[in-house]
C-alpha cells in the first residue's frame, strides 16, 4: 500500500513539474516572438526598431537614431534624410548612455560572443553585412539578421583649430560601432598608454568577409547598436 502511495506522488510530482517546464518554454517562445513581431519601442520618442536574436544575445537590427537632450550625435553629411537609414552618429560619451531603458552599449566582450557564435572574425563580417549599400558589390549575406549598413564616420582632428580637418567619411565602404571598453591609445606614440583617450569599435569593410577590432579617439562620432540587458 505504502508504494502504491509513493508511486502515485512521485507520477504527479513528475507531472507537475512537466507542465511547469512546458509552461515556461511557451512563455520563453511567446515573449520571443512577441519581440520579434513587435520590435523595440523606445518610450523616449515612440521609435520602434527591428531586433534580432543572435545566439544568446537579443541585438538592435538597425542603428540607434535617438537625439538626446545632452550630448553630441550628428545625421551623416548633416543630412537628415540619412537618419532613417543609418541613424545618428554618436560620439563615444554620448554612445555610452544613449541607449534605451533596459538595453546598453555592448562590451567588447559582448561583442566577441556574437562574432563567436557566428563563426570568428574572419568570417562573421559577410554573415552582419546588410545584403544591399556597400560599395564595389562588397554586400553581406545578413544571415545573422544584424542588418550592418556601411555608415562610415565623422572625424574631427582635436589638434587643429576650428575643426580645419574636419570630414564625414567612409559611408558606402565601412560600418563602425562603438564598444563601452575603453582603450589606450595606439596611433599616437607620444601619448601615456595609461590615458584612456580611445574606445574600441569594430569595423566592417566592403573588402573583405571579416569584422574587425579597432581603436578610435572617443570625440570621433561612429554608429550605435543597443544590446538587451
């Protein structure tokens, strides 16, 4: 009698926790495609973006265009008609807090997972290019969904007086987005290497199928991607 007691509780304990798992795969794939559907709306000015899950990770499809109230940001060439395709342009200050509750600039480290679980850097950048806009036919295949557009940068040479060197360049042949890790300088020699005057950014080039790291001053104003928190 005692066992028949005891396999009837372990059967319904086995069944409960049974539905509980299914229970939460439903929720975890209803929340997932809810997302999916409807996108991230950021409740500042009511802009909704695409998403992507990659791996682990829930990732903007489409470069932040949010103006903030502080900071600096720029629309390519000064033309606001190249916002809704390739957003702002962020410098790496403003980068570091723009991002909408419950999202932030992603680390360098966060940045490698998704370079990882797409293959490695030598390979990764043709699977995040977006399948039209890069220059020479140098376009992606977008199968990681990641939708990268070459939107180049603007760059200001902090050394010369009213902004003398001043450009937008780079939009159609490469795409730059910030990372939140700091680092030390490698152009300039004469610099400390312990002043954290640089950022690193990673970098996609219409010639080759890679994703690069590279190191840029902070006051360069590059592309912003948003990753889940």
């Amino acid at each position: 009698m005692r066992n028949i007691i005891y396999i009837s509780l372990l059967a319904s304990l086995l069944f409960s926790c049974s539905n509980a798992n299914k229970a939460q795969k439903t929720n975890q794939k209803t929340q997932d495609s809810e997302e999916k559907e409807s996108g991230l709306r950021d409740e500042r000015d009511a802009k909704t973006y695409k998403t992507v899950k990659i791996g682990s990770q829930r990732w903007m499809a489409e470069n932040l265009a949010y103006r903030p109230k502080n900071g600096n940001y720029l629309a390519y060439d000064n033309d606001s008609a190249n916002i809704a395709k390739h957003g702002y342009l962020y410098d790496w200050e403003t980068a570091e807090i723009v991002c909408p509750s419950g999202w932030h600039l992603p680390s360098d480290e966060e940045w490698s997972k998704l370079i990882d679980y797409l293959g490695g850097s030598l390979v990764a950048g043709i699977k995040m290019k977006s399948t039209t806009g890069w220059a020479n036919n140098g376009n992606g295949d977008n199968k990681s969904g990641f939708n990268g557009f070459p939107s180049g940068y603007h760059y200001s040479n902090p050394w010369f007086e009213n902004n003398e060197e001043s450009s937008f360049k780079y939009n159609g042949s490469n795409g730059f987005w910030w990372t939140s890790t700091e680092a030390a300088p490698v152009e300039y020699c004469d610099y400390d290497p312990d002043i954290k005057e640089n950022s690193l950014c990673k970098k996609l080039d219409y010639k080759n199928d890679k994703i690069k790291n590279v190191s840029k001053l902070k006051h360069i104003f590059i592309s912003v991607r948003c990753i889940k928190d």
